[in-house]
C-alpha cells in the first residue's frame, strides 16, 4: 500500500463513520419522535433506548451491506481504480461519495428536514461515480432504491391507515384513559423495535462502504485479486468494521436534537398513543422485512413519516399539516440529485488532488 493510498483510505475510513454519525443524529427521530410527544417516554430515555437497539440491530444482518457494497458502483472498477499508477482514484471517489452524503446529512439536518441519510448515501455514491469514471450499476440502482422508494411510503401510509382503523374498533367499547396507558407501553415497544430496524438497515449501509474500501486499499486481501472482494461477496463483513458502523450509529443517535423529533413528532399531525403505535409498529415491519429478505435499502425516515401520516388520516385530512408533509415530499424528491450533485463535487476535487499528489 502507497502513502497516497493509506491517506485515502484513512480518509474514507473515517467519513464512513462521520455519516453514521450523521446518520443516527438526523435519523434519531424515527424511532422516537411519536414515543417523545405523547409522553409515553422522555426524550432523554428514548434516545437511550434508540442508541442502544440501534448497536444492537447494527451487529445483527450483512444484506443491506453486500446491496450497498456491491449495487451502486462497479466493485471492480473500483479496486482497479485504486491499484498501482491511478492514484488512488477509487479511493477517491468513495471518500467524495461520503462527503457529499455528509453534507446533505448536516445541512438538512439544521434545516429540521427529515430528509433520508440512505437516499443520500445512494445518490452520492452514483454522483461520484460518473465523476470518477466508475461504472455505476443503474438497472441495480433501480431495483434497490427507486422501487422501495416508492413503495415503502405507499406501504406506509395505507398499513399504518389501515392498523388504526382496526385499533380504534377493537378499543371502541373500551375506557379512554385506560386504552390510552396501554397505548403508552405498546407505542415504546414499538418504538423499540423501530429503533433495532434501524440500525439493522443503517449501520450496514456504512459497513458496506468500508469494506467496498478495504477491498479497494488491499487491506481484505492481495491487490489485484477477487480476494478483495470475497468478504463481500459472501455476505461477511470484518467483525471491528460491523463493530465501529455500529458504535458510531448508536453515538449519533444518542446526541440526536430536537429539530427533526419536532416535525415527525407533531409537525405532520398530533397523534395519540395508539395512533404512535400503529406508525411505529409498520415502520419496524417494512424495516426488517426489508433488511432480512432483499437487503434494499430502504429510507427509515420516509418510512416513518408516511405510517404517521397515514395513522392520522384515519380522523380525517384536516388532522395532517399538509405543509410539513409536503416539505418532507419535496425532500424525498430532492436528496437522490441533490446528494449526486454534492458526491459529484466533492469527488473531482478529491481526483484531482489525488493525481497532483499522485
């Protein structure tokens, strides 16, 4: 390994774990932005159980990993771009995907905008490769980010529509009060296990992306060879790597703010308890179904905001804040290009340096 090389690696290494940190502060709010404003917990002992289950659920799944890993950019352009005389260039295009993502993170993050950390991995990654003259796996790309794209807010808002509907009969003949502490509890489980698909989904989002670098750096294996490779092919990810994606996941959920728990907690729409749980109850079915079958990468923060949009239109359209949810569209809308644009960037400052220092 080069000096240039081991510089660029370290630099990937250490935004891989910057965006799972972003990643867990400006995603905190999935899992317990509901829980907090109904008061069935305080947000300081919410965001303690969502750092905690977010640990765990990273140490638990490699799908998402290998998706992330090997269905946005070529795996062999990548580590040929990294060998002897090219300066590093797939090194260079990782570690301009992640300052892109990054920076989409931190600037909606000040904005309060619940904007989604994977859209943004994703479309940096496909910005910076066509920067970086890497071959990006569009049909790939298609089938793990557009499709779950559309689907899982779909999913969303007619499950969790659907959930409080059948809540609301079965709790019909039953005392408010007293359905409403036993919402509290549920809401919190549910919230749990939001929590633990989260950072099943997200931690390895950043865990295949180190590895894609490793593997590029010759740290995996020999330089040249399908070694490099293997552990992602066969769905293995280094245990200190699962280990550290994990730890900076849960670090960020637990320093996560109040701006983005505010708008999913009460900016779409005032829920109550049971309305909390039924969100939060699909949106951990969408999660693990995802990460334990397909592996797609699928947008917590989406996912969410559409299951809390669509517990509240079961008392009516005028009950959801029309406005907030239309931000959040006009995120979902945006972030894919925007972040491209943002990795893009980033990636020719970075190839440039590369090749002047190469």
């Amino acid at each position: 390994m080069t000096g240039l090389t081991a510089v660029l690696l370290a630099l990937v290494l250490a935004f891989a774990l910057g965006f799972a940190f972003t990643n867990g502060f400006h995603d905190a709010a999935n899992s317990v932005s509901t829980t907090v404003m109904t008061r069935a917990v305080t947000t300081r002992r919410a965001l303690a159980m969502a750092a905690a289950l977010n640990l765990l659920g990273g140490l638990l799944g490699t799908r998402v990993a290998v998706a992330i890993g090997s269905g946005v950019l070529s795996r062999e352009d990548v580590v040929a771009a990294s060998g002897a005389g090219t300066a590093g260039v797939g090194l260079a295009v990782v570690a301009g995907a992640l300052m892109g993502a990054v920076t989409w993170n931190l600037a909606t993050w000040w904005a309060g905008l619940p904007s989604s950390s994977s859209h943004a991995l994703i479309g940096a990654l496909a910005g910076a490769g066509l920067a970086g003259g890497i071959t990006v796996h569009w049909e790939l790309l298609a089938g793990l980010v557009l499709v779950p794209m559309l689907l899982s807010p779909l999913i969303g808002v007619l499950g969790a529509w659907g959930l409080t509907r059948l809540i609301r009969w079965l709790a019909a003949a039953r005392p408010y009060g007293r359905t409403t502490r036993q919402f509290r509890l549920l809401e919190t489980v549910a919230a749990a296990a939001t929590a633990l698909g989260h950072g099943l989904q997200d931690a390895q989002k950043t865990m295949g992306v180190m590895v894609l670098a490793l593997a590029a750096g010759g740290v995996l294996g020999q330089p040249g060879t399908a070694q490099e490779l293997a552990g992602l092919e066969a769905g293995t990810v280094p245990v200190w790597v699962r280990l550290t994606a994990a730890l900076a996941l849960a670090a960020g959920t637990a320093a996560g703010g109040l701006r983005i728990i505010r708008t999913l907690g009460s900016g779409i729409a005032e829920v109550d308890p049971a309305q909390g749980f039924a969100a939060q109850s699909v949106s951990a079915v969408v999660l693990y179904a995802t990460a334990l079958t397909s592996g797609a990468p699928v947008s917590t923060t989406y996912t969410v905001a559409s299951s809390i949009t669509g517990a509240a239109l079961v008392r009516g359209r005028r009950r959801v804040n029309w406005g907030t949810v239309g931000r959040i569209a006009m995120a979902w809308l945006v972030t894919l290009p925007a972040a491209a644009l943002l990795g893009g960037v980033a990636t020719t400052l970075l190839v440039g340096l590369a090749r002047l220092a190469g």
